[in-house]
C-alpha cells in the first residue's frame, strides 16, 4: 500500500496504459487491429516497467529482462489462442 | 513432490527468495511451452479435424425463438422466419467466405440489400446483423442485444419477417462460424405473426447449404486453448500475490520488478484471452 501511495503518479500511468490498451481491444471488430493493440499495451507495459524503476533508482537488466519475459508470456498467450484455437 | 511445489511456488532461502516460477528461465520455459503447445494444436487441427476443431450449437429456429422471446419483451410483434432471408443470409455469408472480408458491404462493393433482391423479397425496410465465432445461439442474442445498433435492428417494429445463416468455414485464415441475421418487411405496416410466402425450391436451398457444415469435432479447440491460457494466467497471478505477500511479511529486500505491475498486467490479459476467445458482432 506504501508503495501504491508513493507512486499514484506511476501506477496510474500504468493503469490507464493497461486500461486504454483494453479498451481499444475490447470495442474493435478486426482481429488484426485487436493484435496490434495488445502488442502496443505491451510494448508500453515493458517500457512503463523500465522509467518505473529508472525513476526508482533500482533499474538494472535483470529487470528489463524480467518485463520484457512477462510481456512476451502475455503475447504468447493470446497466440495460442489465435493459433491453437482459431488456426491463424 | 512436496519440496518442488513449496520451492515452485513460495519465496524463502532455496529459491533465493522468489518464487521458482517467476525466476526468468521458468518465465522463459513456459513462453517456449505456450508457443508449442498453440502450433501443436494447430497440429491437430489440421490432421485431426474430427478430434479438435471450431464447435458450436447454432440454429436459425433457436435464434428465431430467442429473438421473439427479446421482442415480445420489449413490446413488438414477433418475426416470421423467411426462407427467402434465410437464403440471402445463406448467400451473403457464403459471399463472406469466398470473398474473404468481414463487414455489411463486400469488397467489390456488393451491399447486403443486393442478397435481399437477388432471392426476390421486395423489401420496404431491410436490415442486416452479423456475429462470428460464438458457440451458442444464447450467445450472440446477448451479444446482439448488448450493442444498441444491433439491438435497435433486432427490435424494430419496422420487420415483420428474418431469415438466419450459420455456416463454418475460413476467413483471413482463422477458422470461425459465421452468422448472419437479415430481417426485413415487404409492408409499410407491420405484420402480427403473418407467414411469409415460402417458395419450395429456396427452403430445399438453404437446407442443403447449412446442413453440410454442421459436423462437430471432439473438443472445441477455441474454448480448450482459451481455458489452458486461462488457467496459466491464473497460476502466475496466484504465484505473484503470494510471492508480494510472503516477502513483505518477511520484510526481504530484493532487486526484482514489482509483483503488483505483472499483476495488473495478468489481470488485463485474463480480460484480453475473454474478449479474444468470445464471437465478434459487427
């Protein structure tokens, strides 16, 4: 709780990426369209989770590794979904 | 067995005080795991459409009877179930198929009120709803009924008569059911429950073009590989909470990313698998 209330500013950045990103997925028809959305709600995540912790002051590559993992897990995801489940 | 889950899932000394699961090389074997498992899959698919494949339990007298169900409660009078719409829908879906788009108006520019004339229903109002990928009729009902330009079409006392198409087959190589909703009225003034005029040759049509998809496969392959990506998300947000709670507990100072960042960001992709796995309306 210490941490959400010394960085509103950060997590609700976060939050509106995350949301916007959702949103424009969520009201979009195309499938194309929803792919290059979630790929740029990622992109945003790895590169908020990489200012986040610069401006934190404890960025090291462990770190931007670690993002850049979570991201391509979330991608990976929705791909077996696309692939396994529809056969795109 | 024990050690291994209690190392796999909870921080202390071993695992140097993080969850074996969020450590990178297991984030890394489950992203590989996850890209085998979607082209293993598809795999499957491919070879054994029998056993995997897109399923669903759609028909027009469902979507008939759900559809007056939703416009007797809202006041209007129930529609008639044309085999002249059920064959213009037949058509504009087939149309979809070969011409590989997906919205009202096809490429070459065909709008869906040339399907209503080409089967010879003289519409005074017309009009066209679309869904793909649901499993259910329920399902696109609701879906329709949630969206108030669908909504207004399904209700309008404009119609008196509708015709349905379900048909499976591949657009923009993603294998997926189609279904296409044209409702319309040949009177200025609506019809209470009237039948509309069946020609015998378009009823025996249309029969043929939806009966020969209606082959279900063993498993569902949307609602299998939604669930196993359900139930990943669902280990990694559990694995995050009590990694965030067992570390502040024990007050261990580490140098990793923030547990609630990928939490909140597991939580969004749980909602991006729901939206992805379920059917699109236009």
């Amino acid at each position: 709780m210490a941490k959400l209330e010394k960085h509103t500013g950060h997590y609700l950045s976060l939050i509106t990426i995350l949301g916007v990103g959702f949103a424009i997925l969520f009201f979009s028809s195309d499938r194309s369209f929803q792919m290059l959305s979630l790929t740029l709600t990622v992109f945003f995540y790895v590169l908020w989770g990489i200012i986040h912790h610069y401006l934190n002051h404890d960025l090291t590559a462990k770190i931007v590794v670690e993002y850049s993992l979570m991201g391509a897990l979330g991608e990976a995801l929705v791909f077996l979904i696309l692939k396994g489940g529809f056969g795109l | 067995m024990r050690k291994f889950l209690h190392d796999f899932l909870f921080p202390h000394h071993h695992n140097n005080f993080r969850s074996k699961l969020l450590h990178h090389k297991s984030i890394f074997f489950t992203i590989v795991l996850v890209l085998f498992a979607g082209f293993a899959l598809s795999l499957v698919r491919t070879n054994f459409p029998q056993v995997l494949g897109v399923s669903y339990d759609i028909t027009s007298s469902q979507l008939l009877i759900l559809t007056n169900q939703k416009r007797q409660e809202s006041g209007a009078s129930p529609l008639s179930l044309s085999d002249k719409l059920s064959l213009a829908a037949t058509y504009k879906a087939k149309d979809m198929f070969s011409e590989n788009y997906w919205a009202h108006n096809s490429p070459s520019g065909r709008t869906p009120w040339v399907f209503i004339k080409d089967v010879g229903y003289a519409y005074v109002y017309a009009g066209e709803n679309l869904a793909r990928g649901f499993n259910s009729s329920d399902d696109v009902v609701k879906a329709w009924m949630a969206s108030p330009d669908h909504r207004e079409n399904m209700l309008s006392k404009n119609y008196s008569d509708v015709g349905f198409a379900v048909l499976k087959g591949k657009l923009s190589g993603e294998e997926t059911v189609l279904i296409v909703e044209m409702l319309g009225s040949t009177n200025f003034a609506t019809k209470t429950g009237s039948e509309t005029a069946v020609t015998p040759s378009a009823s025996s049509e249309v029969q043929n073009l939806v009966l020969s998809r209606n082959e279900k496969p063993f498993i569902n392959s949307v609602i299998f590989s939604r669930n196993l990506a359900i139930s990943i998300v669902i280990v990694f947000i559990t694995v995050l909470v009590l990694d965030m709670l067992v570390i502040r507990r024990r007050k261990v100072t580490r140098f990793v990313g923030h547990n609630l960042d990928h939490i909140l960001f597991f939580i969004t992709i749980l909602l991006v698998i729901i939206i992805i796995a379920r059917g699109l309306i236009i």
